[in-house]
C-alpha cells in the first residue's frame, strides 16, 4: 500500500520508525523489536538507512519483511549523498525487484571524510537529484522527503530552506515528514509557511519520545531541535530515575501527539528507535482516539 493513500484517508493513525542493526550479530534482536512494534499495528512503519548508527545493509530487507510477513504497510529510506549514480541505480533496481512501493528520499548527512572532498566530485549532492532519479526509473514509487519546522542546520536561512523543499515537492515528494519537534508550535508556524509557498502535501510531524536523560543531549546534537522549558523540567527532575523519566518521557510525546491530533493533523510518525515498549504504550495511550474520523 502506499503511504499517501494511507494519509489521504485522514483518519488518526501513527507511524513508527525502526532503524537497521549496526552488526550482522544484532540482526535478529532487531527483527524481533521489529515484529513487536508492527504487533501494534502502526499505519506504516519506516527503516531508516543508516540513520540512528545503523547500517544501510539491512534496510530493504527489514522493510520487505515488515509488509510481507507483518502486513504492515512500509517506507525504506534511501540516502544518496555519499553514493555514486550506478550505486542508487542499482539500489532502486533492487526496491523494484522487492516490490518497495514507498521510499523515503534523503540527502544523508556528510561525513567528515566527505566534507574534505571537492563537492563537484560527488554525484548527489541534494535529495532533490534523487527524486528525480526515482520518477525517471519509471518504479512504482510514493516518494516522501525529509523538513526541517527549525530550519535545515546547512541552510543561511529559512527562506532558502523552504525553496529548496519546495524544489522536492515539484520533483515529486508526495509527502513530507518532520525531523523531530518537540515544540508543536514550531510545528504549526512552519506548517503554515509552507502552505503559504504552495506546498499542499501532506506534512507529517516527526515525535521523538525521550525515555532517558542521555537521550536528550544526543537528539538535540543529531536534530538541533528546541526544548521548551517544560521539557527540560521534566528531565531535571525525572532524569536520574529510569523508570520515571521513561513514563514522563512516553507522557510528554503523547500530550504532543493528542495536542497534534486536536488541531487538525491526522498522521503523527514516532521516532520509536527499535523501542516495542514505548511504542506499546503510545498506542494505549491512544486507544480510543487512533483510527477515528472525527468530525471537524
Ligand atoms: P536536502 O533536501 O538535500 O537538504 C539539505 C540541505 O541542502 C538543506 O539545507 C537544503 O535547504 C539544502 N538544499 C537542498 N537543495 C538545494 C539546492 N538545489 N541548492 C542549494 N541547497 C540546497 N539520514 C540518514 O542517513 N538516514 C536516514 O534514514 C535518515 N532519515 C531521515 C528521516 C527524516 C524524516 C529526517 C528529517 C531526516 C533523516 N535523515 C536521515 C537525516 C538527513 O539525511 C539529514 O538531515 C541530511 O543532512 C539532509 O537530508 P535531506 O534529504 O533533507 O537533504
């Protein structure tokens, strides 16, 4: 199934988001806390590429899996910056041949053995390009693409980063989703912004549950997200309790997600991090409310 026929539907639904393992010898543990999370019966689930210390080896695999013996629709994310033109032709040959219907189109961050080569070497050098190499494959693709509510950290300013997006969209991103907020606000502003440049997609923010205290400088250091105060608080006095700052932490991405739902958006994605737990619990959270069409 199709990720934008998922969202057209606009009922309440969530996604989760599981990344590759980083060793053959933690493959299975991952298999394992992939089956529990799609035991929950998520809209769709994601499998990054590389992302969160994962590696991009697994990815197509665990998203195959996850539709075929889970039944769970699912979104592979493909990164290109650090790849080479017959690389991604090959690997967009092999989503093909998986029967991967919806891809995830990122640049990928750059390493620092990449910032020290010559850009004009290097055969992506924006998602944009690899949109485009998708549609022209001529696959079968929904294409999604990554936004930034705060601002891309490569951007001089707003302004540029929304034209660039914009860019992503006419390529042919059907839909976008957020990095992380934990300020719906941002979300909202930014939401807003982009309708005003014409962006009419479907915008799904990102939600990151902070289960423990370490977590927080590594999301702000990978995301350079915002903490409101309230946020902070929550840490400075749960922190150096696992258990409470984990059901302080699950809390706190709930009310976002009910505060998300209560103004309008009707697909929220979880950052879940291979945690069946946490995304356990969100759903329980959400029991009476998720694949509910309420009337607006
Ligand atoms: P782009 O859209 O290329 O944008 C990157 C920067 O370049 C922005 O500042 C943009 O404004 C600018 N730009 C874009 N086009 C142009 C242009 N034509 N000219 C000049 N500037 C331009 N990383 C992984 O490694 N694996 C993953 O699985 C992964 N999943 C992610 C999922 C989500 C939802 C998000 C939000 C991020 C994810 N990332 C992942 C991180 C992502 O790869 C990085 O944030 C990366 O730095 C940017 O990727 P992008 O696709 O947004 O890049």
């Amino acid at each position: 199934m199709k990720i934008i026929d998922i969202l057209n539907k606009k009922n309440m639904s969530l996604s989760f988001e599981v990344f590759p393992p980083k060793r053959e010898s933690t493959f299975e543990s991952v298999v394992e806390a992939t089956e529990e999370i799609a035991a929950c019966h998520p809209a769709f689930m994601s499998v990054t590429y590389g992302a969160g210390g994962g590696t991009s080896k697994y990815t197509l695999e665990i998203a195959k899996n996850i539709k075929e013996k889970y039944n769970v629709p699912s979104l592979a994310h493909l990164t290109c910056v650090s790849s080479s033109r017959a690389t991604i032709k090959e690997k967009i040959k092999e989503m093909e041949e998986m029967g991967i219907k919806n891809v995830m189109a990122l640049r990928g961050d750059l390493t620092p053995e990449l910032e020290k080569t010559d850009p004009s070497t290097w055969d992506y050098k924006h998602a944009t390009e690899l949109i485009y190499d998708l549609k022209e494959s001529g696959g079968d693709f929904c294409i999604g693409a990554a936004c930034y509510p705060e601002v891309h950290p490569d951007s001089v300013n707003q302004k540029d980063d929304l034209i660039h997006l914009r860019d992503k969209v006419e390529a042919g991103a059907e839909f976008l989703t957020t990095q992380m907020v934990f300020d719906n606000n941002l979300f909202f502003n930014f939401m807003y912004k982009i309708r005003e440049i014409g962006v009419t997609v479907p915008i799904i923010p990102g939600i990151m549950p902070i289960t423990n205290a370490n977590q927080v400088a590594r999301a702000i250091k990978l995301s350079g997200s915002f903490m409101p105060q309230r946020f902070k608080s929550l840490v400075d006095y749960f922190g150096n309790d696992p258990d409470a700052m984990k059901q302080a932490g699950i809390a706190y991405a709930t009310d976002q997600i009910i505060d998300l739902y209560a103004n309008g958006i009707t697909n929220v994605h979880v950052y879940s991090m291979n945690k069946p737990d946490v995304a356990k619990t969100i759903m329980d959270n959400l029991s009476a409310i998720l694949g509910k069409d309420f009337a607006r």
